[in-house]
C-alpha cells in the first residue's frame, strides 16, 4: 500500500520538461519541513498498486508520470516504477535527495532543500541527476558544484507577498546572468493558473 495524496493529469510546469502532459502522482508526507513550502502534501489514502494504476490509466495519452510529494521517495519502490512503466509510461521523480532512488526511474529532478529553514534536517545524499533545480532566494551557488548533471535550473522562491516574490525574480534572473551555466525555470502553472 502506498500513501497517496492525489493523481490528476496537467502539464508539467516547471525544469527541463515544462510543458509535458503528465500524469501527477503526488506522494503523501514529507521528511523536510522548508518554510516555503506551498504543497499540502500530508492528507492522502492509503492506495494499492492496483488502484494507483488504474487512476494512471485514465489518461492513456500521457507519456509521462510524475513522482512527486512531498518527498516520493519515502515510499516509491522498484515495483511501483516496473508496473508504471508496464502501462508504456516513462517515470519522472521529483527529489530532495535525501533517500536514494529505486532503480529505473528514467528521469531524476533533484531539488535540494539545504539552505532553507526547515530543509536543513536531513543533507542531499543524491549527487547525480538528470536535471538539478534550485528553488533560489540569493543562496550560494556553488554548494550545488559537486552535483553531476548537465541540466541546472533556477527557480525563484514563490511566496505570497507580491514584493518579495518580485525580489526574488529579480535576484534569479541576475544569478542566471552572472552564472549562465544555470537557466531559468518558472513555475508555468502558476503562470497559466493550472494545477
């Protein structure tokens, strides 16, 4: 059984695949608690592998399945990820990293949360990824150096205040300048008003 909070289907809105129809299949519970964090991840049901392939079934014409929370990791095994895949779906994961990853996963997005209140509980022990995104408020980059990927993205850190949310794009958009090995990533949801 597997802690489920909700499976819907949308666009992916944020990193490398932006714009993706996805079915989302987000996690219940988290190992972190950052302070910005905008997800209510904690309520849920208690779901079968069965019954969490059937939801996915609904939406045959999504290529891919999103892994998210939360912190999927928490429970997301090598058997979820086989039967997902037996549906002819491709398997994305949104991490903190902090747990390692069953095998199979065919894309990796590594969120690390060191830095930010709340996020400091438990360190990043992924170290390779296919994509690397940041949610940024004026960190240092280079303590994401040693993270092997070739795909780095920067995300400001939404908050609810317009003024510090405008700050916070601002600051963004300036670290991509100083350091264009990062590129932007926005929250297109957020911008189109999509789940």
């Amino acid at each position: 059984m597997y802690k489920v909070n909700e499976i819907f289907y949308s666009l992916q809105g944020e990193g490398y695949n932006t714009g993706t129809a996805s079915v989302f299949v987000r996690m219940s519970g988290c190992n972190l608690r950052c302070a910005f964090c905008d997800t209510k991840h904690q309520g849920g049901r208690l779901m079968s592998l069965p019954q969490i392939l059937e939801e996915i079934a609904r939406w045959p014409q999504a290529p891919l399945v999103v892994l998210t929370g939360g912190e999927p990791a928490l429970s997301v095994d090598g058997e979820l990820v086989h039967a997902i895949h037996s549906l002819g779906k491709r398997v994305a994961i949104e991490t903190n990293g902090t747990r390692p990853l069953p095998v199979g996963i065919d894309w990796v997005t590594l969120s690390p949360k060191g830095g930010f209140a709340g996020g400091e509980a438990e360190p990043c022990v992924l170290r390779e990824c296919d994509e690397l995104k940041v949610v940024y408020t004026g960190q240092d980059l280079s303590r994401y150096d040693d993270i092997k990927t070739e795909l780095r993205f920067l995300q400001p850190c939404y908050c609810d205040d317009d003024t510090e949310r405008e700050e916070n794009l601002k600051a963004t958009v300036d670290a991509v300048l100083k350091h264009p090995q990062w590129r932007l990533s926005l929250q297109t949801h957020r911008i189109l008003g999509i789940r």
